[in-house]
C-alpha cells in the first residue's frame, strides 16, 4: 500500500511539473537546424568544342591535294534533378550536401573542304558538312558552406564549396579522308580516280575521367507556406576544368562521297598509323561547367519555425 501511495504522489508531481513547464516551452525560441529540398529544372552549359584536321599531299598525276574538316561540339539545354541536406550550426549559417543529376543531349557539324590540283594545271574543289548527335551526363556531388538571413516566411541563401564530378560524354561524327586510286585500262594507259571518305569518329564514355574537382557557388530564394514546407528558387555555377578527349576512329570500308568512282575503300590501322605520323590526333578540348536553374520543395526535418 505505501508503495502505490509512493508511485501516485511521483506521478503527481511529475504532471504537476510538466504543466508548469509547459509555457516556458512555448515561449523557448526554436530553431530549423535540418532542412531538405526536393528540385528540379534546367541545365545550361557552354560545353562547346573544335577539332580540326588539315593535311597536303601529292601523288603521280595529283601535283597537290589539300584537305581539311573541322568539327564543332555543342550542347543544347538539358534537364536536372537534385536534391539537397542543409544542416543550419546556427540561424544564419550552415553546411550543406547537395547532389544532383544533369543530362544534355551534344550536337556536332563536320565541315569538310577538299581541292585537288593536277600536274596539267586543272583543278576542282568541292565541301561537304554532316551532322553528329551524343549525350553529356553529370553528377556533382559538393559540400558547401551556406549563409541566410530571413524576413518573416521568406530566407535569402548563398552557399559555395567544393564539387565532385561524375561525367561522362558520347558522341558521334565524321571527317573527310582524302583518297586516290589508280585503275589500269585495256589499252595499256592507266586512270587515277580522286574522292574523300566520310570516316567515322566517336567518342566512347571512357574517354573522359570519371571523377573531377571543381567548385560551385549560388543563391536561392526560400518561401515557407508553413513551418516544415516550402517552395525554393535557385540558381548554381558549377565549374569544372576543362577536359582534352581523344576520337576513336570507326575502321570499316567507305564509298566516295563527292564522284562515285571509287567504292568500298577500306580505312584501318595503317590509315590511322598514317594520320598520327602527320600528328593529326584528333583531340577534343571541351569545358564541362554549366549553370543550374531550379525549383523545388524545401521541408523542414526538426522543430519549428
């Protein structure tokens, strides 16, 4: 009997003291100290990039043969979807981890000049140009130092830190490989026959590194319709250095793309053998930085606003 007497006056006390306490906590000040935000939107890149191959040459009745195609990369608008995990030290200042994803489809332009001068003094010259098509994937992945200042249910925020890339790039194109031939005629003479090849070139997923350190920085505006969520506005730099990609060369055999006499023309290794002793190496500088822009749902993850 004493014991349950004993437990009915801790119990007692123990409400008695909750409801005493209870109005200094709603007056104690709350803070947001996790915040997640939801978002999605646009990427905009200058990923752009040339690739020129030029070479001059002669043989037999070919006194000069001058070639050359220039390849320009660029991307057009892609999409993105991330998300962020703000962890506020104080009212103004936190550390952030974002993560997101951004895909850009790449276009390309092969434009292919070619002029052929012979030994008698007549010459022709003639241009081509083909499209190309690949894709930009990227995943950066940062940590970042951000700072807010607040007006009511509206935040202002910056934050800037180091970024982790995770990229790759595909894509496909040509170039003009000049060619000659020489066929034997029944009466004893013989025929030299002039075109250019349309080789192919690509570039596989490996030829560029799968993890680069960069930096980002930018700002976001903050609506909270309600103390755990919001909408959210933002737009990010992300700046990658810049990357030097080499083509792969599609071996195979190509028909003539200017004449039609010559056809079924094989392209293997000692063409490519020959290209890299004219130190043509076929290499692509792109740079891989964009810009984000974004909207999304910020929630908040513990008390109060």
């Amino acid at each position: 009997m004493k014991k349950q007497l004993f437990a009915a006056a801790l119990l007692a006390l123990g409400l008695s003291g909750v409801g005493l306490a209870q109005p200094l906590l709603n007056d104690a000040p709350r803070s947001l100290p996790l915040e997640l935000s939801l978002f999605g939107g646009f990427s905009l890149s200058k990923l752009n990039g040339l690739t020129s191959y030029a070479d001059q040459w002669g043989w037999n009745l070919l006194q000069s043969v001058t070639e050359g195609t220039r390849v320009t990369t660029s991307d057009k608008t892609g999409y993105t979807v991330g998300e962020e995990l703000t962890w506020y030290i104080t009212p103004s200042f936190g550390l952030q981890l974002l993560f997101s994803y951004a895909k850009a489809d790449i276009s390309s332009v092969a434009a292919c000049t070619f002029s052929w001068t012979w030994a008698d003094g007549t010459s022709a010259s003639r241009t081509a140009s083909w499209p190309g098509t690949g894709t930009f994937k990227t995943m950066p992945l940062s940590l970042d130092f951000v700072g807010r200042v607040s007006s009511g249910r509206l935040d202002g925020s910056v934050s800037a830190g180091v970024t982790l890339f995770m990229s790759s790039l595909t894509q496909s194109s040509s170039f003009g490989y000049g060619i000659t031939t020489i066929t034997d005629n029944s009466d004893g003479t013989y025929t030299q026959q002039v075109d250019a090849l349309q080789v192919g070139l690509t570039l596989p997923a490996s030829a560029m590194k799968k993890t680069i350190v960069g930096i980002n920085f930018g700002g976001a505006l903050t609506w909270m319709f309600t103390d755990a969520i919001g909408v959210r506005a933002a737009a990010r730099y992300y700046y990658c250095p810049s990357q030097i990609l080499s083509w792969d060369f599609v071996t195979g055999t190509y028909n003539g793309v200017f004449f039609g006499d010559i056809k079924n023309e094989p392209f293997d290794s000692s063409d490519i053998a020959l290209l890299r002793q004219t130190s043509n190496t076929f290499a692509l500088t792109i740079q891989p930085s964009f810009v984000q822009v974004t909207f999304g749902l910020v929630f908040s993850l513990s008390g109060s606003r």
